[in-house]
C-alpha cells in the first residue's frame, strides 16, 4: 500500500531562515508525490509535484522540494522565509493503478515568526 | 479559485438532523473525492466517485451516504448527525484514468457544526 509520512507536527522558522518541511514515502512502483498548503479556514492549494525526472521540483510562492529515492523522501524547502508561509502543509502521494487513490499525510504546521 | 465549488459554506444544526452537502467539480474532470477534517486533524478520506460510479471507499460511517449524478455534480449526505461530525467536509476533483498523474484540486470547504 501506498503512504507518506510526516514526522513532524510543527516546524518553527525564523522569517529569512531557510525552511524545510520533511515527508518520507512508501509506494510500489514509481511514486507520484504531491505538496499541498492550506491557509486558515481554506481548502488546501496545490503547491507542486514530483512524477519524473530532475529531482529537484520548483513549485508556487518560491517552494521547491527534492525528491531523494535512496532516502524515499521528498522534502519541501524554501530559501527563505516569509511569515505569509505560515500555514500546515500536506504531502500526499497518488495511487495511479487503484483508482487513483490519494494517501495524504497528517500535516505540519509550519509557524514563520517576524 | 480551484474552480471547485462547494455550498453550503457553513452549517449549523442539531443532533440527530440530516444535512447534504454539495460539490461541482472542475469543467472537465470526472472524478470528485470527499474528505473530512476536523479540528487540528488530517485529512480522512471518505468516498471517490468516477463519472457517476463509486469507486473507492475509505473511513466512510454508515450514516453517510454520497452519489455522483450525471452532471457530475457529487452530494454528500450526513445523516443522524452526532456533535464528532462536527468538521471540515471538503470536495476534491481530478481527472480520473490511469496513467494521468495530475494533482487534486479542491473546494474550499463546507464547514459542519453539530450542536
């Protein structure tokens, strides 16, 4: 079975540090990765993914995650900060060949102080 | 705007009630998820639809029921409404072949308070 996993609950940064919001993944097959943010009271918005090729994926609003076979993890990181980033973020991983089923994590609220 | 839409927005009702709740998809996609999240939760899925048909079932109560009708608009029925339903309900859509490795898109969200 499919599955992503998010270790941490929360990640504190501080605005202009470097961030990065850690997902490990467990899939059979090619693995179909996925980053998603959700504001306050919002749906989640699609931040970007991972299908083939470069390792590195460039996403919305600077983001950018790598995605590491080896380690089975795709990690979203962004140079630097801003407080507007403050938000819980979701990896999830699609299931192309059962019913395209998506297995999202459990979220980690990145808080970004001034 | 995702292009998803979802109402209503917020609902308030007691227990023991019945609420539906409605989902338009993307123009052009065929599949709509449900997804429940409640307070300071993940996202638990619920039910996937593929152009009128169901396709997958996750931790979905007996109490709810969905269907998709063949404008592809999905409704999600709560019924015997207990105050642990309180939540977030959102809808997602996607096209659904395989083989396509195009992301979710979702709704903002019908907000469910259970008094």
């Amino acid at each position: 079975a499919q599955s992503v996993a998010q270790p941490e609950d929360q990640v504190n940064v501080a605005e202009g540090n470097p961030l990065t919001v850690k997902c490990t993944y467990s899939v059979s097959g090619n693995p179909y990765l996925f980053w998603y943010v959700q504001y306050p009271n919002r749906g989640l918005q699609f931040l970007l993914k991972y299908i083939t090729g470069d390792n590195l994926v460039k996403g919305s609003y600077g983001f950018e995650a790598e995605f590491n076979k080896s380690q089975t993890s795709f990690h979203l990181k962004k140079p630097s900060a801003l407080v507007s980033d403050s938000a819980l973020y979701f990896c999830a991983v699609r299931d192309l060949y059962n019913f395209n089923k998506f297995y999202f994590g459990s979220g980690t609220k990145l808080n970004v102080k001034p | 705007d995702s292009g998803v839409t979802q109402t209503p927005k917020h609902l308030i009702t007691a227990t023991g009630q019945r609420v539906t709740l409605r989902c338009s998809p993307r123009s052009g996609d065929l599949s709509v998820y449900w997804y429940q999240q409640s307070l300071d939760q993940g996202l638990q899925f619920l039910i996937q639809y593929y152009n009128g048909e169901e396709r997958a079932k996750g931790n979905i109560l007996e109490r709810f029921s969905a269907q998709q009708f063949p404008d592809l608009h999905s409704e999600l029925n709560l019924s015997s409404l207990e105050l642990g339903d309180s939540a977030l309900y959102f809808c997602a859509s996607s096209v659904a072949a395989s083989g396509i490795t195009g992301e979710l898109f979702f709704g903002e969200g019908s907000r469910l308070t259970v008094l």
